[in-house]
C-alpha cells in the first residue's frame, strides 16, 4: 500500500550500485528504514535532518519498506551553505539514530527536531547550538538529570542526580557539573566560553553512553571538535 508521511532524515548506507538504504525519524511511525531504489541519483534531499515528504510502500514479507520519494519540504539553504551548521547538523543525526535503534512513535519528539533544525537554518549565533540541543534531546528522552536551587558538586551518572557526596558506580566532578546545573535551571547557555560548553557537551555524552546500550558518537565528536571546538 501507497503511504506519505512526514519524516526527519537520519543517515544512509549503500546497498548496491545504484540503491540506499536509509533511516529517517517518521512523524506517523518514529524510526523506520526504507529500500531507496535508485536512490544515489535521487539523493538531493538526503541531507542530514532534512525535513522531507517521503512516499513509500509497506512489504507484508519485510520490515525493510520500499521508499520511492523524499521530497524536501523546508530549504535548508543556510545549513547547507555552511561547513559549521551542516557540521551541527551531521551531530544531531547521528545523536538521534544513536539514542533510538527501534521503532518509537512520539510525535512531540518529532516535533522537538523540527523546531531544532528550523532553528539551527535560521539563527545565526550557533555557538551553543551542540549543547542546548543535545540537553534538549536528553529531556526528551525523559532522562535527563534534575537540578535544583542547590549546586551540588557531583554528578552521579549512574542515577541520574546531583549530589553532594560521591557514590554509586559511576560519578563526575569538576567546573563542568557546577555549569551543567546552572543551565539546567538558569537555560543561558551563551555566558560560557567554547571550552567550556565542549567540557559540558562531553559529559552529557559520557551520560548518554552510560543509560543508552551501544551509544557511541566518537565519530561525530571528532568532527565537532575540529571544527567547533578547536
């Protein structure tokens, strides 16, 4: 059966000579992959985060569906033209399809990622864009760490709580916990410097890799370092 739906493009991985398979965020279904036949030469809109109308057809024998068409319906000519919002960009997907390997319905998820990327094409101060983004994606998880009025010095990676003393089996110290805290409840994150925000940026990392099974973003933090960070 014939579908159109509204999705966010992940990534792509080559299948054959001419053909994709590829993972988008799906407004009507979450995570979904599709058979692109053909879909080298018609891969214009497979930008990472692109908003896309995409047509595709169910297979009864398969989960992997068939996608005829991806269709940009936002221009995302800013983040494109530029090396460091298409960097952003490339982080935010592969953090996405990081967090979520199976199917996850949740429209004001979609929602979330929509906002962001018209975000990212249309402001032109990015400098904290890494870190309020993958905050935000943290709480849409519905895991992130609750700060209150206190600033405590340790974060206890393990249970997801500030504390005053350490303990469990995994915690963190240091300026950054301190930052973190005044973010989570202050949501100014332009009064920090770059080395700064990438401290904070690494230990939201270093928590997502703790609470989410084969989390790994080394390759696209490598890439944010050497052209934000360094």
């Amino acid at each position: 059966m014939k579908q159109v739906d509204k999705a966010i493009f992940l990534s792509r991985t080559p299948y054959s000579e001419t053909s994709l398979i590829t993972r988008f965020y799906t407004f009507s279904g979450g995570i979904q992959h599709f058979l692109f036949q053909g879909g080298k030469k018609k891969s214009s809109a497979l930008f990472p985060m692109s908003i896309c109308e995409i047509t595709y057809y169910g297979r009864t024998d398969s989960d992997l569906k068939k996608l005829t068409e991806a269709r940009p319906l936002i221009p995302l000519n800013s983040i494109q033209q530029s090396v460091y919002k298409s960097t952003i960009a490339f982080f935010c997907a592969d953090l996405v399809k990081q967090s979520i390997r199976d199917e996850h319905e949740d429209t004001s998820v979609f929602q979330f990622l929509e906002d962001e990327i018209i975000r990212l094409e249309n402001d032109s101060n990015i400098s904290s864009f890494a870190l309020s983004f993958t905050l935000g994606w943290i709480e849409q998880l519905g895991i992130a760490p609750e700060a209150d009025e206190k600033i405590r010095k340790y974060l206890l990676i393990d249970e997801g709580i500030f504390s005053d003393t350490p303990h469990g089996f995994s915690y963190h110290s240091g300026r950054e916990v301190i930052q973190l805290q005044e973010i989570l409840t202050e949501r100014n994150f332009d009064r920090y410097t770059t080395t700064e925000r990438a401290a904070m940026l690494d230990l939201l990392l270093k928590f997502l890799s703790y609470h989410l099974p084969n989390f790994n973003t080394d390759k696209s933090m490598e890439i944010i370092r050497a052209i934000l960070y360094e």
